[in-house]
C-alpha cells in the first residue's frame, strides 16, 4: 500500500511539469464528447430496447407491463443504469487513447527527471503498446455486456465495473509504463510479480472515473501513477538483483 500510495503522490507531483498537464486532460474530453453525442442520438432506442427486454422476462415482465408503478419503476432504473454504463465506455476511450498517445508523451518527460538513472532497454514498443491497448478495449468492453444483468441488482454494476476497469487500467498502463526501460523478459515477468499491487493501484484509479470533474483527468493521471509505480519497481528490482544503475541525468539536460 506504501507504494500505491507513493506512487498517487508522486503523479500529483509530476502534473506541473511543463507539457504533463495538456495529456491529462484532452483524451478525456474527446472521449467525452464522443459518447455524450452516441447518448444524445441513442437514448430513446437504448432504453425502449432494454425495457422490451426487460418486460419479455417471465414473471416479472408482466408485472411490469400491468402495473403503472412497475413500469415507471422500471423505466427510472433502466435509465440510471444506463446513464452510469456510458461512464465506463467515456473511460475506456480515454484511457486507450491515453495508453497509445498521451502516455508515451507524458512518459519521456517525467522518466528522464524522475527515473534518469534506470537504463533504456526498450523492450516494449509503440506498436506493442496500441496492440495491447487495443486487446486491453475489446476485453473490457466484452466483460462490460457479460456484466449488463447485474446493473439490475443496486451496486453490483458498479462494483463490476470497478473491478473491470481495474483490470484495464493494469492491463494498458503496465505495459506502457515499462515500454522504454525494461527488456523484454522485465516486461513480462515485472507486471506478473506485481499484479496485485497493479490491480489495487488500477482499482483507487478507477474509483476517480465516478467523482464529478475528477473523472476527466482520472486516466491520465492513472497512466502517470503506473509509471511511477512501475519504473520504481524496476529500479528496485535491478537493485536488488545487483544490476549497475546508471548516474542520473542532471536537470538542466531534461527537455521540456
């Protein structure tokens, strides 16, 4: 938990670092306004569809369809649940937008201040990075609809839906957070070694995707704490294997 918590701080730290700031914020306003303009077009045909669906269940479904108070009952359930299902979607386009363009970015600056002293192995690559971001989507969006039925039941949505983007965060950020100085057998092996501690950290990040404006900066800033959560367990791990570590860059040298 000291390291989860390390790392937040340090993120926090890294958001006035000159051309840090923009990358946090733009990924999720595009993907705002992507899935805001999707709802606006779509919001009468998704909630027929549902409510249909939901009145085609036996027992229930007839209940539904005779009762005024079931039906409106019903109706303000459908459309709460689906306006809290497009917020994992707006989250989601962001973060694989941050995962293959604004990570990368954000990366060199706060590594080379930061983590100068850790060797550039470049075991990952940019073409790697979007390849697992892009698997990384398809996954969560799959657990998604396999989870539909359970925002039926009050809080069991939510809690799937935390639990899946905390997933997706360690799942796209690891990689890129490791991309440039971990060889390839440090990318494989580090996210295994550290796989809880990533799906806690990617859990407290995923909470921000449910508090108000917080959640248009909570991608980015979960890429920015898995760079600093990882980069520093690879320092510590080559430490501890007794590999040299090289002399940090001075801070004139950092370009901003």
């Amino acid at each position: 938990m000291r390291d989860i918590l390390l790392a937040f701080g340090r993120a926090l730290r890294s958001l006035g670092r000159k051309g840090v700031f923009v990358h946090l914020v733009w990924p999720s306003l595009v993907a705002l306004v992507v899935w805001m303009t999707i709802a606006i077009l779509s919001w009468s045909t998704l909630v027929e569809a549902i409510v249909g669906w939901i009145q085609g269940w036996a027992f229930v479904g007839e209940w539904i369809a005779t009762s005024e108070i079931g039906g409106a009952a019903t109706l303000i359930v459908v459309e709460i649940a689906l306006a809290l299902g497009f917020l994992p979607l707006i989250y989601v386009t962001a973060a694989l937008l941050v995962a293959v363009f604004a990570l990368p970015m954000m990366l060199e600056r706060v590594a080379m201040r930061d983590y100068g002293d850790l060797e550039l192995r470049r075991g990952g690559s940019n073409l790697g990075s979007a390849w697992n971001a892009v698997v990384a989507g398809l996954l969560f969006l799959f657990g998604m609809v396999a989870s539909l039925p359970l925002w039926l039941i009050p809080g069991a949505g939510l809690v799937a839906s935390v639990m899946l983007t905390a997933w997706l965060n360690q799942r796209a950020f690891g990689y890129d957070a490791l991309m440039l100085h971990a060889d390839g057998e440090e990318l494989k092996r580090l996210p295994r070694v550290q796989r809880t501690s990533m799906l806690l950290l990617g859990g407290g990040c995923a909470l921000l995707a449910y508090v108000p404006f917080v959640n248009l900066v909570a991608p980015a800033f979960c890429g920015l704490a898995f760079v600093h959560f990882m980069l520093e367990a690879l320092r510590r791990e080559r430490i501890e294997r007794g590999v040299s570590v090289l002399d940090a860059l001075p801070v004139p040298q950092v370009r901003e």
